[in-house]
C-alpha cells in the first residue's frame, strides 16, 4: 500500500491531463488548508471516481462545470458554508447528477434541491 507521505500533495490538487472517464468528482471547500487535511480522504474517493477537481472559490467552480460537455457527468462535494451560493447556481446543470454537503444539519436545504444526497 502507498503511504500519504509518498503521494505529492500537487498530484492531488490538480488532475493530470484530460479525464477519460464520463464521471469526475468536484469539491469544492473554503480553504486550501482545509484541502490540504483530507488527502487520505481524497485518495479513498479517487478509488471510486478517479478524476477529482478541487476548488476554493464558487465562481472557478461554477465556470469549470459550465465549460464541461452536456454528455459528462459530476458528482458535487461541497463545504455547508458554500451550499447555498452554488447550489442556486448549478443545480438545474445537466452535468451535475447529485451533490453532497458536508457539515451540514440543514434538513430544509438538503430537501430544497433535489440533486442533493443525504449522507450518514
């Protein structure tokens, strides 16, 4: 099994090259920092989706699912401080096929949005 320690935090930043699958898994959360503290949960998620996108600010996420084919298919994993602001703006995209908010207790937000999958 490879260590944390020998995967470089770039490589999981940014994806290399051009996703050759139909699925890619976006995050978006606040901060870098924040980013940086999950890489052992960014790799377990990479076994299921293996393109994941990260992004701190709601406008480059927005743009880059707006730039994908109709054809691609994103599931959304968002920060509950960012919810409502990207909800409103990406939900109706046929690209995006479901959502998951982390932290979150908001029982009305995740009902008001169809997309959006309730996690245990």
């Amino acid at each position: 099994m490879v260590s944390t320690e020998s995967i470089s935090q770039a490589s999981l930043l940014s994806p290399i090259g051009e996703n050759l699958e139909i699925f890619s898994l976006i995050w978006l959360d606040l901060a870098e920092n924040e980013i940086h503290k999950n890489i052992d949960v960014q790799q377990q998620l990479r076994t299921i989706i293996n393109y994941l996108k990260l992004f701190e600010h709601i406008d480059d996420c927005e743009q880059y699912v707006q730039s994908l084919s109709k054809d691609e298919r994103i599931v959304l994993l968002i920060h509950e401080k960012l919810a409502k602001d990207i909800l409103e703006r990406v939900h109706e995209l046929r690209q995006i096929i479901s959502i998951y908010i982390y932290n979150t207790d908001d029982i009305q937000l995740m009902n008001a949005y169809k997309k959006v999958c309730k996690t245990k």
